[in-house]
C-alpha cells in the first residue's frame, strides 16, 4: 500500500542502492559496516549496469552519428552525390511516361534508422550538423512524414548493417507511384517528371527544385524529435 513519504524506505537486506535525488543520482553503498555514498554521472551508471559491451561494427561510410536509445540503436548517414545511380520504376500502363529505369546523379541525402525503421531527407549541402535543413526526399515511396515504404520488404535493424540493407533496397527495388506529389519545385504533382528531366538533361539534380520540409526542420531536432 503506497505511504506518504519525503524519502525511499530502505530495503530489507539490501546493500547497496541508486538513488535520484535532486536531478542527481548518488550510490550508496555497505562495506563491512559502514554505510558510503557518492554522486555518480549517468555513464558510469549505464557503464555499470552494462552486461556486454557495445560494438558498433564496421559503419558505413557517410556514418555521422550513431548512438542507443529506448527506442533500439540508431545512425545519421550522409549520401554523397558522388556518383550517377540508376533508379527503377514499376511500369502500370502503356501511356505511362516514366521509363523503367533513369540514371541520374541525386542531391545530398541523409538517412535516419531508428532500431529497423528508416527515413530519408534531401539537403542543399554535403556537411552535416544540428541547423542543417531538411527537404523532402524527391522520390516515389517516400511518405511525407520522411519514412521510407519498402512494400512487403523487410530491413534488419540498425545494429545487425540494417543502414547497408536499406539505402540498398531503396535504390534497387523498383519506385511505384505512391507520394509523388509537393516534392519538386518544377513538378510539384510527379516528381517522377523532374527526375526523367534531369536523366534526360545529364546533369545532376538541381538543389534549388528542392522543396523544404514543412517549411523548415533542421536536422538535429528532427533526431530528436525521433529519438523522444
């Protein structure tokens, strides 16, 4: 039955404690008789309680931040547009104008994975930090909330090289026509148009037809709104 109290009761038994007092956790602690306290920072008392240790694995280039939360282990990955991509397109009828595949060098990109869920902005510069500002990713499959639909596929968690699998299946599976639309500037009801005209043009995509997700986010509160 719960008692009104200002303090913990002490444990029958017990020889050792952590206890939140004032924002602060402090150890107490028996040791042949006498009773010990100290202030400890949360590391050390995550430190302590860790039965195994944490290994990242070999991280994909790109790999910004990495980290573990309640929600499973996490990473920031910046895609450089160092290279042309082929992406692929399902073919639904035989007036569709999309081809099935285009090549074409895409905008700086930066992928979130959060335990085995993904998602994927665009952004107008190659470096990365707190006040860099997302755009919507000028894809297909994309929803607008940013998570990656990877259909009836599945991707492996973060900590088990689920980053790999999934930039991996993103740009191999074949793009349908869900969430094409208010992610291109030029084309704002298909951005497959935009991405067929760029092919077309041999250049790369043009960071000013990047739309800014709503209106402006920035990509380390985004973290941590995901991360909350």
């Amino acid at each position: 039955m719960p008692t009104s109290s200002r303090s913990l009761t002490p444990i029958p038994r017990g020889f050792a404690a952590l206890v939140f007092a004032d924002g602060q956790l402090i150890f107490q602690h028996l040791e042949d008789g006498v009773e010990y306290a100290k202030i400890v920072s949360g590391a050390a008392a995550c430190t302590a309680f860790q039965v195994a240790g944490i290994d990242s694995g070999w991280l994909e280039p790109g790999v910004v931040r990495w980290g573990v939360s309640q929600k499973g282990s996490w990473s920031v990955q910046l895609i450089h547009p160092e290279r042309e991509r082929t992406l692929l397109f399902e073919r639904t009828t035989d007036g569709d104008l999309i081809p099935d595949h285009l090549t074409l060098r895409l905008p700086p990109l930066v992928m979130i994975g959060i335990n085995a869920t993904y998602h994927l902005w665009a952004l107008r510069e190659t470096e990365v930090h707190a006040r860099t500002p997302l755009y919507y990713a000028p894809f297909p499959n994309v929803y607008g909330n940013a998570h990656i639909c990877f259909g009836s596929n599945t991707v492996a968690p973060v900590e088990q090289d689920g980053m790999r699998q999934a930039l991996k299946l993103f740009c191999e599976a074949p793009f349908g026509q869900t969430s094409i639309q208010n992610k291109s500037v030029r084309h704002p009801q298909d951005v497959r148009q935009m991405l067929k005209e760029v092919a077309d043009s041999g250049g790369a995509y043009p960071v000013e037809d990047l739309v800014p997700y709503h209106t402006e986010t920035y990509l380390g509160d985004m973290l941590a709104r995901l991360l909350a």
